[in-house]
C-alpha cells in the first residue's frame, strides 16, 4: 500500500514538474522567458513550447495588438491669444520589441501606457501655444497632429528606444475650458437673439407695409365700385323717369291718381300711424271722388 501512494505521488509530482515546464503562447502575444530574472528568450510565433521548471526560468507576456491610449488629464493649455482650451486625444501604440520594452519602460502594457502618456501631454502642450483657436479648429489640426506624432516618435526611439511603435496621434475635442464656454454660449445667445430681434422688427414692418397696401387697394375697389355703381343707378333712375314720364304724359289724370297711391302708401305705413287732415283737403280728393262715385252709383238704381 505504502508501494501504490509513492508511485501515485510520484507521478503526480512528475506530472507537476511538467505542467510547469509547458506554456502556451497565445497568437495575440510575446511571450518572454526569464532565466534567474534575466531575459532568456522572446517567442513571437503562436504555440506550445518548453522551459525549466520554476525557479531556473519564468514566462511573462505582453500583448503584440493595436494599443489605444485615451487622454486623461483635463488641465487647460494656452493657445497664441492666451486663451485657455481643453484638449482630447488618442493614441494608437503597439510593443514591436519586448526586450527593450522591458528593460527601458516596464514590464506590462499599463507602465508604457504611463510613460507614453506624458509624452503626448507635454508634446501638445508645447505646440498647442503655436497656434489659435481658430487654427486649431480648422486650418492647423492636421499639422498639430502630425507634429506631436513627430515628437513623440523621436522620444520613444532616442537613446534608450521605448520597443515600441506610434501609430496615430488623433485629436478628439478642443473646447475652451468651462468658465469661458460658458461667457461664448451666452454671447452667441445674446448674437442669436438680437438677429431674431432685428428679424421680427423687419417682418412687422413689412406686414405693415403689405396690411397698408392691402387696405388702400381695397378703397380704392370699393370707391370704384361705388363710382360705377352710382353711375348704373343713375342711369336706370333717369331711364325710370323717363319711361314715367313718357306713360304719365300720355294720362295726366291717371298719372294724378298713381302718385296720389304712392302718397297714402307711404302715409299709412305703419298701423301705429295716425294723421289729423282736414277732410276737405287736397290729400283725400281720391278717395272722395271714389266715394261720391260710388254713392252717385248707389243713387241712380234708387231713383228708379
């Protein structure tokens, strides 16, 4: 039995000691052996391969893809006019060396992140007071960019080289600092405004104008209308007393008794009306002389 659990220690032990001695690379990494904390061997190819087990040799990795560094720090710069402005960059990196990477920067991906991080800040705060705002905005960003690329790469490949390589410096947002964002927001509010202003005061003055226009047209039609329909009038009133006058000659008489119709129809218009004429009066010689007519007419079978 003591036989059986030495062997089964044994091969466990073995086992151990082999585990220990494979490693595995992955196709996205370096991986560095150490040899007594010295570098031993750098594997770039993907695969599976052999190292003494711990403590003769150690395996570290670092990663060999496209890096991106974002800016961190907030702090305002001055541009030529001295005004102050917030800048956000990026970076893209990537480790080509891992041997001078470890001597010269650090030991994982984080300690080249750090360093290279300050590079790019004192790169752009050193060329960022060359230009404007406005040059910054638009005509001088691609040169900025480029600059600080330039900078940067002659830092990270001098005298003692980084092992690594600068892809792309790209300027997210330039933007003044909160205070004067702040003052340019309202002047553009108060520009804003005064253009609305100055806008609604010349629609008020041009609705005036077009209401005053509209309003003139309309006397004008409506005058002219008037005109002409006075004139239509006045010549069916003339051609109505001309044909009155033309059917009256012909029978004054007639013509006596209509107009004497038209008198008791505008006097008696109203049944609330009430007149006091003195019954000899011209006013009711009509109607006497229908009245004597039709007594005369009573008479006559009478007598007979």
């Amino acid at each position: 039995m003591n036989r059986v659990g030495f062997i089964v220690t044994s091969v466990l032990v073995v086992l151990a000691i082999l585990s220990s001695m494979l490693f595995v690379v992955d196709q996205r990494q370096f991986g560095i052996v150490y040899a007594l904390g010295q570098i031993k061997e750098v594997i770039t190819q993907p695969g599976l391969n052999f190292k003494l087990p711990p403590p003769f040799q150690n395996v570290s990795y670092l990663d060999k893809r496209l890096l991106t560094l974002d800016s961190t720090n907030a702090e305002p710069v001055y541009t030529a006019e001295k005004q102050r402005v917030v800048i956000d960059w990026y970076v893209r990196w990537r480790v080509i060396d891992p041997t001078e990477y470890i001597r010269n920067v650090g030991l994982n991906e984080n300690a080249g992140a750090n360093q290279l991080n300050v590079v790019v800040r004192n790169a752009f705060q050193a060329d960022i007071n060359k230009y404007t705002v406005k040059e910054l905005l638009a005509s001088k960003r691609d040169a900025l960019m480029s600059s600080v690329k330039s900078q940067v790469l002659a830092t990270v490949r001098g005298a003692k080289p980084w092992g690594i390589d600068v892809v792309d410096v790209r300027i997210t947002r330039i933007d003044y600092v909160s205070d004067i964002t702040d003052s340019v927001y309202r002047r553009m509010e108060a520009e804003r405004q005064r253009v609305a202003n100055e806008l609604r005061s010349t629609g008020v003055a041009e609705g005036e104008t077009i209401r005053a226009d509209a309003d003139r047209q309309r006397e004008v039609t409506v005058a002219n209308a008037y005109r002409d329909a006075q004139k239509v009038k006045g010549a069916g009133d003339a051609q109505a007393t001309r044909i009155y006058a033309e059917a009256f000659g012909r029978d004054p008489q007639f013509a006596q008794f209509y107009r004497g119709l038209d008198a008791y129809k505008a006097s008696f218009n109203k049944k609330g009306d009430l007149m006091v004429i003195d019954e000899s009066s011209e006013f009711f010689k009509s109607m006497r002389g229908s009245g004597s007519a039709g007594s005369a007419a009573a008479a006559q079978p009478a007598q007979r």
